[in-house]
C-alpha cells in the first residue's frame, strides 16, 4: 500500500488564492474509498498505487477549466511493500518515537 | 509568512523505517516559536521565510549521523505577500469552498 | 504534451550511492518512444500524460528488489494544453528571454 | 557539497508562460560563482549548502513583483558529506552504469 502527496498548482489563474482548485481536485475523492487527508501543504491518498495514480491524474485534470490551460502537480509517492504504509499508521510511528526519546 | 513542507529521507540507512530520523528531525523544533503541522507525508512549518528556511536547515542536518551520509531533503515553499498564509487557514480556506459547493 | 520530472529515492539501500538504481529506473525507457533527458537531479520525460506516467510507474517499480522494500518516488508534472510542452522548448524559451534581457 | 533544483512557480501570473519568471530567477546567479545547470524542469546549482540556500531565496524573491504576490518554490536537497556530490559527476556515475549493463 502507498501513501501519496498530492499538490496541484494552475498556472495563470486569476489572483493569489488556490483554494477554489484545490476543492474542485477535492471533489474527484467523492466517488472512491480511498483514506485521504488534507493538509495545508496538499492531499495526501493512502491506498493501491495503481488506484490512487488514477485519483491523482483525475485531480490533476480537474483543475483545467476555460481559464487554466496548465497545470503543474506534484506527486511524492511513499511506497512500501513489506508491510502496509497507511496516513495514520505513518504519523503514529514518528509520534511514538518522540515520545520515547522524551 | 510562508507555509513549508519539510521531508527528509536519509540515504543508506539500516532498513526500510523512516520515523526514527523525521522524530529527530522534529527535534529542531522544541527551542523555536514556528507552528507546525506533522503529516504522514512531512512536516509543515508556518513562519516568516528567514527562520523557517532556517530551522529546515536544522532538521536536514540533524539527519546525518555515523550511520548516514547522503540526506535528501524536499522543501514546498508557499509564500504569499498580500496576505498572511497560515497552517490553518491554508486548510480552512480549502474546506469553506467544499462545504459552499454542495 | 506534458514534461514530468522523475526523480526514484530507494529505502534502505547499503551505502549512500544511488546511480545504480538510477540507471536500473532508466532501463524502463529502452522500450519506449519517449523523449527523455537525464539530469543530476532526476530524469525528465516528455509524451502523452498517460504514457508518461505509465513509465514512470515501471521505473518507480525496478527499484524494488530483494534488498530494497520501499521507495519514494517524486513527479513533478508540468502539463500544458493550450500548446505542446517540450523538453527542448521549454530550455529554449527561457534562453531566449535570457538573451533579450541583456 | 550540495546539489540542489529549485522550481519557482508564479501564482496568478497572466496566461500561461513561466519562462519570464524562470529567466529572473536565473539572474540572481550571475553574482555567485555557483556551477548550474538549466534543465526543463528547473535550475539546478552545485556548491556550499548555506551559499546554495540563500542563492535559491533570491531566486524565489525575485518572483514577486507588481502582479506576483504568491510564489511556491520547490526545492530538492541532495546533500553528501563522504564525497562532493557535482552536477557532473553525478550524472557520469548514472552514465557509467548504464554503458557497463548493457
């Protein structure tokens, strides 16, 4: 299983904010059961790497629209194949330590 | 104020587990004043440029140690001047436009 | 067309090099028609989204091995659609206006 | 001796072309004795990690102007302290490998 960061940004949008795109590209996680969480960086999937490059190429198309004619998305794939990476899994590893070394 | 991600990979390390050089890492952060996020994919300061650019440094350094020579470090800079970007408000922009267009 | 950035980061590999799984990821593009061009920071294809990341996908998976259980792999993808994006175009526009700048 | 891509990525630019900002940014490097390599995915320079840094935060200044008040600007540290890491020699070492398997 994989844990992917996904950070789509328009080019030549109208003004600073990014937001609008952001939940539009939010939208494409409706119809799928993948474990998400939104950050302030992005929207981390956790699932099928195959499953969630999907999701993630359907995100990026999302936010091309009559304004936005390109798009740059970044992707950091976390993938681990002898056990199972998940969203809450990772952060609970990096906690635990902390707190052991307290 | 800038919103930063911060991922650190050390190169060569004994195994397949991370959480042991990103708990370190976070380490930087007891003695700075910066909010941060911890995600499954990083962790998120929110600061002016300057002391966050700074305390990134910090985190990548503390990763080098006797067993590891070769860090790769990814920093996403989001940096906005006509208004503050804030950790939260990054999230409660995004979440506002969800909830509106339903 | 799009231009994406690959960039492979084996877990736990002995020693610090990473040229070797480097050049092993490159092997995937012996098969296809892409236009590529490596640099020191990653390999950067060029060609249909799709195709794209259908390869990137198979170079992210030849870093696995018997020693290797987990790899974090990194796209930058940068998709135009109102005109092509090439490797080569994208170079030669920026060295263009550096040249009528001075 | 650290390799470092910076991306600089203007939000709410007018139309698509990034060129002009990329073009700007590379200027910040005429000043420095830094080595780089212009690539189509971004710049990539070569030399002390803290000259490297502050080099890559004139570049990402250089962004802002009367339109641009929002930047996000990716960058990719590889850092190795056993050997100097160069842009050339770590593109030889990929090179070398790939002749040597075939």
């Amino acid at each position: 299983m994989a844990v992917v960061e996904v950070t789509v940004v328009p080019i030549g949008s109208e003004g600073p904010s990014l937001s609008e795109y952001v939940s539009k590209a939010l939208e494409e996680l409706e119809d799928t059961d993948l474990k998400y969480e939104l950050t302030s960086s992005g929207t981390i999937l956790q699932g099928d790497l195959d499953e969630v490059l999907a999701v993630a190429k359907r995100m990026h198309e999302s936010v091309f629209d009559q304004e936005i004619s390109r798009v740059v998305t970044y992707l950091q794939i976390d993938d681990r194949r002898d056990k199972s990476l998940t969203i809450r899994g990772k952060k609970e590893s990096v906690e635990k330590k902390m707190k052991d070394s307290t």
